[in-house]
C-alpha cells in the first residue's frame, strides 16, 4: 500500500511541477517541489524509502525533462539518504527542521550543478549562478515547503501508512 | 532476511556504488549520440503517451490564464484610453471657449480702442431672467469696482441697455430689448429724434425695439442707422442702437414709429463693456 502512495505522490508531483508551476514561476524560478518532498519523505519515512523515494523521483525527472540520465537521480538520492541519516533523531512535528534542510539540500544542489557545469567546461561563475539561482530558487522553495510539509506530514498520520515493511 | 540485513549494513556502500553507477550514466548520456539507447526508447515509449497528455494540459492551462491576463490587459487600457479621451475631449471643450472668448474680447477691445473717449470696463454676464431673450441680466462688476446706477453696457456691435441697480461686486442692467427700458435716440442721416422703447413685453418677445415719437415729416425708411442722442444724462452720444427695419404709423397717432432691430445679439451675450465716463468730460 505505502510503496504505491509514494509512488502516486512522486507522479503527481511530476505532473504539477511541468503543467502547473510555469505559472507560479517568479523570475524563472519555480520552487523545488520534488525536494520538499524527499525531505518529508527523509524526516517521516527515513532511509531506505527516501532514498529510494529520491532515486524514483530524479529519475522520472531525468527520463521526462533532462538531458543527462542520472542526473537529478543522483542529487535527490543522495539528499535522501542524507537527510534521511537524522531519520529519529530530530522532531519531525516541527516545520522549521523541514526548512532548515531544504535550504541546506537547495545549496548542495546548486553546487552540485556548478560542479557538473565546469567539469563539463561550461564557463560560469559560482558567484553568479549562486545569485541568480540557487539563492532565488532556495528562497522560493523554503516558501512553500511548510505548506507541502504540513500535507506530506498528514499523510503521514494517516493509518495506512502506519504498516511497516516487514521483510523478515 | 539476509538480503536486507544486507542492505542495512552496507548501505553506504549500497549509496556510494550507485551513485558512482549514477554518475557514470549522467557522463555517458550526455556525451552527444546520434540514436537513442535501448533504455531511453523504451522508457520513451512507455512515458510519451503520458507526457503528451501531461503537455496538452499544461498548454491548456497556460493558454486559458494568458488569454485571461491578455484580457484583463485590455480592460486596463481600454479604461485606461477611455478615460485619456474624457480627458482629452473635456480639455479640446475647454479650448474651444477659450477661443471663442478670446475671439469675442478681442473685438470688444477693438471697441474699446475706437471709442477712446471713453471709460470703459469689461464685465462678463453671470445670470439673466429665464427666456430666451436678454431682457434684464446681471454682470459681475458693481460699486467696489466703480459701477453706478444708469451707466452705459455696450458691446463692440452696439449699446445694450443700462445699469439699474448695483450691489458690491455685481450689477444689473436692463436691456434695450426689455418693455420698461427707454432711452433718447436719434436716426444718423435724417437727425430725427424720438424714443427708442423695447418690444420684449411679456408674451410678445420677438427683440426688437421701437422707435416712437418720429415727427410725421420724417423722412425716416429702412435701413437707417439709429444712434444714441446723447440726450438726458447717462447715455454718451453717437452709441450704435440698430437699423431701421419697418417705418410705421398707427391711425391715432402723431407720429411715425419705426421699428428697429438691434445691433446686439440680445440672445447671446457673453461679455460687455460698461461705460464709466467719458475722458472728455
């Protein structure tokens, strides 16, 4: 049951983000819903489902809108494994934990990309892209992250997400 | 299960190789290929269907809130134009008088200029008594700017009539139109003296004015001129009134009556010139 939520969840996501987040955008920025949502996965949920969780959903994005297989699935991945580390070791009630790591993962992200730029010999200047990217985009992002947060949080609660994976 | 106790204990390593395996793929998809792998006209063919529809509605929605934000755009500068024109059209209004007015002083003042031995003042018409007709109207000058009783109003086309009762900063004058107004005149070429009295009764307005006790000799006829006589001590002389139009001579009377029609437009008076005093006097 759970496994198929998350799925849902990762496939609706997919959906808003390319039909309804182009209007939303402010200055061709538009927030990083899919990270919110490894987060909540990773604070909820912990590893191995966020990692996995961010695995599916960077692929599906890769697949859908990039051009780099792997690309996404890395950085959500690794986000999710991460965040997912301090998995019952922080209070996951609190709207603000989910803040401080998506602006945390937002910065990771950028530099991950900046990386992947000058390796690929793209000139660009860390500065610059921080400035016009990844600082508008973490902002916008850390925006709307209570919001998703709160509902993911619900889901949560809900009783059947309440069965466990039992494998042994 | 052994295989999850597995992955419990190695999960970083677990991370660490499929990030390297990760990475490795990113690398080698973005190396420029001429075809597609295996993988990706797979996935490809499994998700096109999906991200079509996913692309129709997103174009969808797209389309409907651009064509609401165009529309409200349009509202904006259509109101926004609309009110410009009021603007523009209240301003050309305005222009207009202004022009008109202008046209109007100006031709006053050439009367002014012409008649230069005498005082004038300008005074624009604030109010008259309902009707058509100027009969008795007030101006917008009185005592404190020098106006008194029984002064001369003029236009540049002829006399008016005169003040007959003056307050602080207004007057009121009676016209030579109106029924109660008399005043001495005097036909230019024949010198006939005779009394021109105002035709605006009550219920008979057709704003003329009748000349009346012209001698039975006068050789009055249509056409002449009738001035002011200069006579009785308020009107200057040689004031143009009106033109003769009908010479006639009721059966009981002693003399001719000529019917004149004034110089002044009595209904439409915008502006006159009141008559202080003459400079020679």
């Amino acid at each position: 049951m759970k496994i198929w939520v998350i799925a849902g969840v990762l496939l609706g996501n997919l959906i808003i983000q390319s039909s309804l987040f182009p209007f939303i955008e402010v200055y061709g920025v538009r927030p990083d819903s899919l990270m919110v949502l490894v987060i909540s996965f990773a604070l909820l949920a912990g590893n191995p489902t966020s990692a996995v969780a961010g695995l599916c959903g960077g692929l599906l994005q890769d697949i859908l809108f990039g051009q780099n297989i792997g690309f996404y699935a890395l950085q959500y991945m690794l986000i999710g494994y991460f965040v997912g580390l301090v998995y019952g070791k922080v209070f996951a009630g609190k709207l603000l934990i989910p803040v401080f790591f998506v602006g945390i993962a937002t910065i990771f992200r950028g530099l991950f990309a900046f990386l992947w730029m000058y390796f690929a010999g793209v000139d660009v200047s860390l500065n610059w892209l921080f400035l016009r990217t990844i600082l508008p985009e973490m902002i916008y992002t850390v925006i709307v992250t209570p919001i998703i947060y709160y509902y993911m949080n619900k889901l949560y609660r809900h009783k059947f997400m309440n069965r466990r994976w039992y494998f042994d | 299960m052994v295989l999850l106790q597995f992955l419990r204990r190695h999960s970083l390593a677990i991370i660490v190789a499929v990030s390297l395996f990760l990475l490795a793929l990113a690398i080698f998809t973005s190396q420029p290929r001429g075809s597609m792998s295996f993988l990706e006209g797979l996935v490809g063919e499994v998700i096109s269907p999906v991200q079509k529809a996913i692309y129709r509605a997103a174009s969808f929605i797209h389309g409907s809130i651009a064509e609401i934000k165009e529309r409200r755009n349009l509202r904006e500068n259509y109101e926004q134009l609309k009110e410009r024109v009021e603007q523009l059209e209240k301003e050309l209004l305005r222009m207009n008088e202004l022009e008109k007015q202008n046209q109007r002083l100006k031709k006053l003042l050439d009367f002014a200029v012409e008649r230069e031995e005498l005082v004038v003042t300008g005074a624009r018409v604030t109010g008259k008594d309902p009707g058509n007709w100027f009969n008795v109207f007030t101006i917008d000058k009185g005592k404190n700017q020098g106006i008194a009783v029984n002064m001369a109003v003029v236009t540049e086309r002829g006399l008016v009539g005169r003040i007959i009762e003056v307050g602080p900063n207004w007057a009121k004058v009676r016209s030579i139109v109106d029924a109660q107004s008399s005043i001495s005149g005097i036909v230019e070429r024949t010198r006939d003296n005779g009394i021109v009295k105002g035709n605006n009764a009550f219920g008979a307005e057709d704003g003329t004015c009748s000349m009346v006790y012209l001698p039975l000799d006068s050789e009055v006829s249509e056409g002449d001129k009738v001035i002011t006589s200069g006579l009785g001590d308020f009107l200057p002389k040689g004031i143009y009134i009106g033109e003769v139009i009908k010479v006639v001579r009721y059966k009981k009377d002693l003399y001719k009556t000529a019917v004149i029609k004034p110089g002044v437009d009595f209904q439409r008076l915008e502006e006159v010139l009141i008559v202080k005093a003459r400079s020679d006097e």
